[in-house]
C-alpha cells in the first residue's frame, strides 16, 4: 500500500534544487532491464552484439540500447505518492532537477512528459553518471551550491551525504543499512511497498496449475485396477513438474510482455509491469523452478522428460513470437492442452485413444479462441484498440466467434461418436448412459461463449471452469453420470 513516511527536517526553501534519481526512485523499475527485454522481443539479434558493446563502457552500451528501444515513458510504473509531491513542489515555484544513471536521452523524454523538470543530467555515451561522478557533475551545476536530493540504492549515497535535504523512495535493504551506519537520516521516505513474499507468489500464477489436472485424464479414462496407487502417485509427480514448468513460462512471458501490459486495462497491475517485483528476482525463481522441474522428471519415464521439454520449447517460442501471428498463437495454447494428456500418458504408461486426442484438439482450440474473443469484447465495450501485439483486430470478433463456435460443436461430435463406437462398451458396463453427457456439455460449452459475447468472461476459460459454481456443479454432474457408466 503507497505511503510518504515524514520525519524531522530541515525547512526546505524555494531556492534550493531538488535533484531527483530516476530507475528505482521516480520510476519504480528499471529502465535499462525494460529496454533489453523489449530489444530481446523485438529485436533478438541484437543481443548478440550487447557484449561488444559493453566492452566500451556502460554508458555508450546504455547509449546503445536506447538507440534502438524507445520505451513508453507514458505507461512506465512511476512512483505515485513522489510523483505527486513532486507537482507540488514544481507549483511552489522549485526547481527540479532530473538527475541519472539513465541515459540522457531517455531521461530528456520522461522530463518531456512530466513537466515539471527544469532540467535532465544523464550518461551521454562517454559518461556514466552514477556515484561520484554524479555527486561531481552536480556540483558544477550548482556551483558547489546546496541541493536536495531522492534516491533509492547505494549508487545514490555520494549524493546523499552531501545533501543538504535527504529523501529516498522505495530505498533497498542495502541502502537502508549502510545509511543507519553512516548516521545518515532521510527526512521523507516514498514508499509504495514493492517486492514482497505476496508480489512474487502472485507471478507464478499457481491457480493455472488447474490447467495441470489433464495430466491425471489418461489414468482416469483407462478404469485401471492394477498399480493405480503407484501410476497416481507418477502422475502426481508429473503434476508439480509441469505446475513448475508452467509458472517459469508464465514468468519469462511476462517479462517479454512487461511494456505491452503497461497499456493493458488490468495486466498493467502484473508485478513486472508495474514496477512491484525486479526482473532478476523474475530469471532467478525461473532458474530455481526449472531445476526443480527436470530433476523431480529425472524419476519418471524418459518419454516424460521429453515432453516437458517440447512443452518448453513450445512456451519459449510462444512467448517470443508465436503469439503476434493471428490464429497460430490459439492453435499453439490449445495444442498445449493436448500436449498435458500426452506427458500424462507417458508418466503413467497408460495410452490415450484416438478418440481423446481428437476431441482434446476441438474442444482446446475452441476454449483458446474465446479467451482470445472476450479479450478483443471487452476492448470492443471499452472503446478501445489492441496493444499486445496478438496479431488481432477488434473487428475480428465475429469471425473468431464463428471459428470457436464451429469447433466447440466439432468436439460435441466426436464424443458423440465416441459414444457410439464399440470401444465403449469394453471400458462402460451402461454406456448408454454417457449419452446424458451431451446435453450438459451443449450447456456449458454454450454458456462460455454466451458470457464471452456478453464481455462477462474475465479469466481463463479453463480456470474459469474451475472456480464457476455452476461450471462446478456441471463437471460434478459429468463425473457422476461417468462413474455410473462404469
């Protein structure tokens, strides 16, 4: 929760300077990490020479970066509650003073949006102003005069003891202790309560873990009544492999998309995005949660770690470009669905049927189509125009509406056939009664896309389905309805 911490002072005067940092202090992330996330989704190549051209120095490799990156400094996660005392000290009548590591041009462009500033310091290729040479080209600027200073991290201390006002924003740990031991007290501190236990559990995503129960079909479906216990305890297993696997996806998804969800209505709200959780703290949990991964399938079938590789893979790929080309990005998500069956089959040895695979695909690349159809409703309500980069247009409504409604249909029908087909009767002593299962999977299947058009679809389909009591009470009535089957 935002707050301003005020602590005794000395006056402050409308003739003295305010000098304020800019990454971690009035922005909340950091605009260099922002900047080579956004080169490594739209220009992958360029990575490539990042390591020549930090062998020239930090300032002319931020230099660089900035050349070929221009950020949103619109939609950049600034620190409200300093942002807002800064307009009030800008409408008293003082002197602000844009002061960074940040390279100038950059820094130039956040004071152009802003105005209040009176003028931008910044790196400019040949010097990175940080540390003491910050400290020196302030005092040129000011003659040796006294200035106050923001800052958040132990880059800023030379600036902060020689201060005459101290104030930081969001201040680190480190810059925390090594101010108490030099006896240096700030007399206001901003902040807005970034990167806590809660901001990184909510990254993983662990409620899409749900999608994970898929794996536990192909052992449910084959009635087995030898080794169940020991197939469900491989299935369970395979179950946490893929939660960890998913979570690292959805991290490094969400690192590629951080200034695409900045102009989302309610993704601009993501850690990353909104400047909460630093995106080193994001590669480090992916690290951990992909060891964790591949070790615990190391005592599954060689067949399963193969999978959760192609599942990998295929996310990595997605992230990176798959998703911007129109309809791909939908066959590749309800692929994914599939591929869970696939990884579950071989973590327990038992095979899936021709007939599941084919009504998995219809019914996943339906349930793909109307999360991408509620996303293009709601802007369509809201007024507003796409800025993910999915490749879609608020007119392509209709059209995805007709494809996920003809494939919901196509699924209805092969389970129909399913129904009808001699492999029934060898797994259901009362197939017939498997025909109660079509009406209820008419209902649910219409009512997804009812609320969809509606603009009512908020979330994920597949979650949705879980969390909805009466999608709840529907899957409750399909399991019994099975359960009597047999």
């Amino acid at each position: 929760m935002s707050q301003v911490v005020s602590l005794p002072k000395a006056p402050v005067t409308a003739l003295r300077p305010l000098c304020v940092d800019l990454d971690g202090t009035l922005v909340k992330s950091d605009t260099l990490v922002d900047s080579l996330l956004v080169l490594a989704r739209t220009h992958p190549a360029m990575l490539l020479a990042l390591p020549g051209r930090l062998l020239h120095g930090k300032a002319a490799f931020k230099e660089f970066v900035t050349s070929h990156v221009s950020l949103d400094v619109a939609h950049l996660p600034y620190n409200r509650t300093l942002l807002q005392y800064l307009h009030e000290e800008h409408s008293r009548g003082r002197a602000l003073y844009l002061v960074t590591g940040a390279d100038v041009r950059l820094a130039e462009r956040v004071a152009a949006h802003l105005g209040i500033f009176t003028g931008v310091l910044g790196s400019d290729g040949q010097v990175n102003l940080t540390g003491t040479r910050k400290l020196d080209r302030v005092r040129s600027q000011f003659g040796g005069g006294e200035y106050g200073y923001i800052g958040n991290d132990t880059p800023d201390l030379p600036m902060l003891a020689h201060a005459a006002e101290i104030m930081v924003a969001n201040p680190s740990l480190r810059l925390r202790l090594r101010m108490r031991l030099r006896g240096i007290r700030p007399a206001r501190i901003f902040d807005e309560g970034a990167g806590s236990f809660s901001t990184a559990f909510r990254v993983m995503r662990v409620h899409q873990w749900a999608k994970n129960l898929l794996i536990f079909l192909p052992l449910l479906l084959a009635h087995p009544h030898v080794g169940f216990v020991s197939n469900l305890l491989s299935a369970l297993l395979a179950f946490f492999c893929f939660g960890l696997t998913a979570s690292s996806a959805y991290i490094i998804n969400d690192l590629f998309d951080i200034e695409a969800d900045r102009h989302h209505p309610r993704k601009l709200l993501r850690p990353f995005a909104a400047g909460d959780l630093p995106p080193i703290a994001g590669v480090c949990i992916v690290a951990i949660f992909l060891c964790l991964a591949f070790f615990g399938a190391r005592l599954l079938p060689v067949a399963f770690s193969g999978w959760l590789l192609l599942y990998m893979a295929t996310t990595l790929a997605y992230s990176w470009f798959l998703k911007r080309i129109a309809l791909v990005d939908v066959l590749v998500l309800s692929g994914l669905y599939t591929l869970r069956l696939f990884a579950g089959s071989a973590a327990t040895g038992w095979h899936i049927s021709h007939w599941l695979a084919g009504f998995s695909i219809f019914l996943f690349f339906s349930l793909a189509i109307v999360k991408r159809f509620a996303e293009l409703q709601n802007l369509r309500t809201s007024g507003l125009l796409p800025h993910n980069g999915r490749g879609y247009m608020v007119a392509d409504t209709d059209q995805l509406r007709s494809f996920g409604t003809a494939s919901a249909f196509a699924a209805v029908m092969v389970f129909a056939i399913y129904i009808s087909s001699s492999d029934v009767v060898a797994l259901y002593r009362r197939a017939q009664l498997l025909w109660l299962i079509m009406p209820l999977m008419i209902l649910w299947l219409c009512r997804i896309w009812l609320l969809a058009s509606r603009g009512e679809l908020d979330e994920d389909p597949f979650v949705f389905a879980l969390t909805n009591p009466m999608s709840l009470a529907i899957g409750i009535a399909i399991a019994a309805i099975a359960v009597l089957a047999i």
